[in-house]
C-alpha cells in the first residue's frame, strides 16, 4: 500500500489515504454540482483502500450539507481548505479525497473527468457511493457525530 498524506491550509485537519494504485491509475473527477464547480475539485476514491481523517480540533471542522444531505463535505472553519467528502452509515463511513489537499498533489496531474450526478435518486447515490469511495475511520471516532 501506498500512503498519500495531506491536510487543511492550518494544519487542524489530516488526512492519510492509503491505496494499491499508482496516482496514474486513478480517475481523477470533477463533479459538476455547484458546491464542486465553485471549489474547483479534484477527487479520488478507491474503495480498496483506506482512508483515516484527524482533527486537532473538530470543532473547527465544518461539516456542510446540501442537495440530498446526505454526505458531510469537510471544510476547515480556520483556513478553508475543502479537504473532501465523508458518507456514512449503519454499515461504516466512506469519503472522497480533493487531490490538492495531498502533499503528493502533483502526482494526481491528470485531466479530471467531469461527472454530473443530478439524476441520482437518494438511493442510487447512497449505493454509489458506498461501492465507489474509500472506506473511512475518524480521531477521534465521534468526529463526524
């Protein structure tokens, strides 16, 4: 496994993703909703690997929702930084990793691929996401409670 350690401008919140694949092998996306244009992100996911979120001081960790509210997308309340999104449910916690928040950014270099998700109804999203994204663990635990 591979580590791709990153974090939050301030250094409150950071994030170790661990993955088998090579930065070259993944797909790298650009949602096309609102919240993602505006942020410009870059994302990755790879639901073999892992993915562990640390914050210092969770509450400078805002956790916003929009559309459907079902997923929390993590941005620190200190500096702004969007570090990337956390889906969870009875069965455990996945997220999607904003490339730029890595220190190994530059590797993820490829041209994103734009997704629109729009038409998904709550389930189809739910299912996606628990199939697609990186399964996720929090310090503390109650982070995202």
């Amino acid at each position: 496994m591979r580590e791709f350690d990153g974090g939050c401008h301030c250094g409150n919140v950071t994030l170790r993703f661990e993955t088998a694949k090579a930065p070259a092998d993944f797909s790298v996306r650009a949602c096309g909703c609102s919240f993602c244009r505006r942020h410009q992100t870059r994302t990755v996911a790879d639901p073999a690997g892992t993915l562990h979120i640390v914050a210092r001081d969770p509450r400078r960790l805002s956790r916003y929702r929009f559309g459907l509210k079902t997923t929390d997308f993590l941005v620190c309340r200190a500096c702004g930084v969007y570090l990337g999104a956390v889906y969870r449910d009875a069965d455990g916690a996945w997220g999607l990793i904003n490339t730029p928040v890595l220190a190994a950014r530059a590797e993820f270099d490829q041209p994103a691929t734009s997704t629109d998700h729009d038409a998904e109804t709550e389930a189809a999203r739910r299912a996606r996401r628990k199939s697609t994204w990186t399964p996720a663990s929090f310090d503390p635990p109650s982070l995202l409670d």
